[in-house]
C-alpha cells in the first residue's frame, strides 16, 4: 500500500498495529517522500488470500487522516508488460551491420536455405526455438479460462525454458477449441520452431491433437501435461524402488485419474516394466466391464490395465496396493484408505494447489510421500524434465520425442540424486539442480540418436 498521512510523532505506530489487529504480516516500509507536513511510505504487508487483503486495505482506510493512495499486489507488478521480451543477438549499432542483418545481406541467407532448406536450422532461430500452445480449455488447476487468461501460464512455461534450458519459447494461445483447427493452425506456423510444446489443452481433445500433430510435423510435438508429469513421477518411483530395494515389475499401483497425466502416466510405467496398474475415474475403477460408456482413451487403459479384472471403487483398488498415484482432484483418498495399502507404500498426491490427500495425513500411514506443491519435500515438479527434454531433442535436430528418449529422460532425472544422498523425503532431486537439465538432455540426445530420430549424430 502506497500511504500518505500527517508527519507526526506516533502516526506510523497507528498504522502498524491497525494490520497486526487484522492479522496481516508488515514486510518493506519504504519512504517514498517526505516534508515538515506530510509524509508518504510504501508498505508491504504479506496477507493469506484477496479477502484478507480487503479486510486489511479497509481497516488502514478507517485510520483518521490516513489516505490509502495505491494498493498493489506484488503478483500483478511482476506480470506488467508481461513476463519475457524478444532481444537482439547481435546490436544494430553500424550501417555494416544494418545491412549485413537485413537487407541487402539477409538475401544471400534466404537464398541459401531457399536451395537448401535444412540450413535454416542453422541460419535462423528455428535451431533453438519451442512454441508454447494453447488454447486455455485446462489451465492449471483453473479449468477452461480461455487463450487470452491462459497467456500468463505459457509466459511462464517460456520463461522456464530459456531459464534452465536455454531456449527460446514463444507462447501461442490459439481462439479456437476444434481440434482440427489446433492442428491445421500449428502446422501451418511449425515452420519456424525446431520442436512444438503442447500444454493446457482438456482430454480427451488433446491426445486427437497431440497425434495428429506427430503425424504431420517432423519435429518433436510433446504434450507437457501428459508426459512430463509421467516423466517425473517415473523418475521418483524409480528412486523409491532403489531406497526400498524393490521392483517396479512386483509392484500393484493405483492410479486416481484417467485424464492426459493419469494416461501417459499408465504408458511410461508399463513400458517400463509395470505389470499390475489399476486406474481409477470417478466412477471407480477403469475396467472392460465399463467398455460401453468408455472413450477412445478409456478403452484403451481397460485394456491394457487392470489384470486381476478388479472392480470398485478407488478405495477397493488399493487394498493391499504398494503404490498411490493422484493426478485427479483434492480430496480424493482419505487416512483410512491408505491403511488398507500394503506395508511401506508410496503415496504420490499431485493434484495442486490442493492434492489428493494433505502430505500431513497421508505421513503417518505412507513410507514415501510426494506431491504437486512447492512447500513439502518429494515435488513432482515438469521443469525437471520438459527443459532437459526439449534441449536434448533440439541438440541433435530430433524428428520426434519417442519412448526410448522419455525413458532416458526419467532415468537421467532419478540418477541425478546419488544412491547415499536418497532417503524418504528426498527421491525427487530440486528444480534449482543445474545439473539435472544437463544430464537429461544428454540421455536424452544420446536416446534419439540410438533409435534412428537425431538429424544430427554429433
């Protein structure tokens, strides 16, 4: 809050006891300016949520002679103008350089990669460049806000890309909805980026879209949502199985929610040895007795999951499993579900801001605990993979992000935490681990160029 109030002895005590009656916590106070008269200061004070805010703002605004002159929300000032910016490799400061840049040099560059179209990997930005798309329908835990409200997320996810990848990010949120329109519309700009990030977009429209993308592009489309989320949670279950000194192939995992994270999640862990996966939707357990009211994709999880033909609900699925992994919605599982689990279970709560079940309950009945959110240990965090995944893709020019390249990915993630340093609240390694986007994009490359998908072998 920007204050201005009388120069007195004793004004500034008013103030701050007004916010500590009303719970809020005072942070900066900076003199903006001062006279013999009047004095103007910068507050900051940290509340729980916009109610709270309110109720402060309106407490201070009660104060005799006291005027409240701005309110702020340091969120909002950090989003002004956006988050990111396009800026020059090379400074336009001569006429040489102007006309090396554009015309009349730039002719000589288009007319080569005219006659030669793959240098433009090379003598453009294409190399080195992911369009971030969207079109708003699932947009964190907020639901289908819309492409323009999806535009802060896509900023950020480019920010995180240039940031621990190096790479330059654009976010793309399309006015469109049809699936086919997401696909004629990418394809038709894909020109220009070397690799194609898919984020935000509902089930079951996006695996349609993802596929038909992969179809006609020859570049890497990834849907983020789907599998970096798989990419992760196959990382810290692969460090689990190490701390317990286990087998994926032995374990019965539970899987709450069919949508774009809970399916990809099903594929890398069956492709990585699972045997014995049960998903739940909210209508309980995903089986081939629901066959008729299942879509594509739903179907395709009764098939290929399931193999003791349970049926139920989530609850009845995790009798006596070893693993519980929510990518559904708060509240999904309670305490006396996880004692039904198997001894030492993993519990990976990811729904956020608020997951499955709170880290605090699931504690006492869980050896390993993990979830979605920033302020417990164990975060299922993307940044571990998509940035790694992405600069390995683009180092070798890959034409696709296949399985062998995900696997790499999760396992170059898990080996990243050395086997003295694992312990139960420490399987996931930190987003700020420089090295992990290091060791992902090698695994990564080397992975592409294994299975034949590299345009560049070096």
């Amino acid at each position: 809050m920007r204050l201005n109030y009388p120069n007195g002895i004793g004004m500034f005590a008013r103030i701050a006891q007004v916010i500590g009656k009303h719970d809020g916590d005072l942070g900066g106070i900076d003199i903006v300016s001062a006279d013999n008269k009047t004095m103007t200061r910068d507050v900051t004070v940290r509340a729980r949520d916009q109610d709270h805010v309110h109720e402060i703002v309106l407490a201070v605004r009660g104060i005799d002679k006291v005027k409240v002159v701005n309110v702020s929300d340091r969120i909002f000032l950090l989003h002004l103008g956006g988050k990111i910016a396009i800026q020059n490799k090379v400074p336009v400061t001569t006429r040489d350089t102007l006309s090396m840049a554009y015309t009349p040099g730039v002719a000589r560059v288009s007319l080569a990669i005219a006659e030669e179209r793959k240098r433009a990997w090379q003598l453009t930005i294409k190399g080195n460049s992911v369009a971030v798309v969207s079109d708003g329908t699932a947009v964190l835990g907020l639901g289908d806000i819309g492409p323009e409200a999806a535009m802060p997320v896509m900023e950020g996810k480019a920010m995180l890309f240039k940031e621990f990848g190096g790479i330059d990010a654009y976010p793309i949120c399309l006015n469109t909805k049809e699936p086919d329109e997401i696909v004629a519309a990418v394809s038709a700009f894909a020109v220009g980026f070397g690799g194609i990030n898919l984020e935000d977009i509902s089930a079951p429209r996006c695996f349609e879209i993802e596929e038909k993308l992969q179809q006609r592009l020859d570049i890497p489309v990834f849907h983020d949502d789907q599998h970096g989320t798989a990419v992760v949670v196959l990382a810290a279950l692969l460090n689990a199985v190490r701390l317990t000194r286990q087998k994926i192939s032995r374990l019965r995992i539970v899987i709450s929610g069919a949508g774009a994270a809970g399916t990809a999640i099903t594929k890398i862990l069956l492709t990585a040895g699972a045997t014995d996966i049960v998903v739940c939707d909210r209508q309980g357990i995903v089986s081939q007795h629901r066959a008729g009211d299942l879509n594509p994709s739903k179907l395709w999880l009764a098939t290929h999951t399931n193999p003791r033909a349970m049926k139920g609900t989530l609850e009845d699925a995790l009798k006596r499993a070893d693993v519980f992994i929510g990518v559904s919605g708060p509240g999904t599982v309670d305490a006396r579900a996880l004692e039904r689990m198997a001894s030492k279970p993993f519990v990976f709560a990811l729904a956020n801001p608020i997951p499955e079940i709170m880290p605090e309950e699931a504690a006492g009945k869980a050896y390993i605990v993990a979830t979605g959110r920033s302020d417990y240990p164990n975060q299922i965090n993307n940044v571990l993979a998509f940035p790694g995944i992405f600069r390995g893709a683009l180092n070798v020019r890959a034409r696709e992000i296949n399985e062998a390249m995900k696997l790499a990915a999760a396992r170059a993630i898990a080996s990243s935490i050395p086997p003295r340093q694992l312990n139960p609240e420490y399987i996931v390694p930190s987003v700020f681990n420089r090295e992990v986007v290091q060791q992902v994009a090698a695994a990564v490359q080397a992975a592409a160029i294994k299975t034949g998908v590299a345009r560049k072998k070096r």
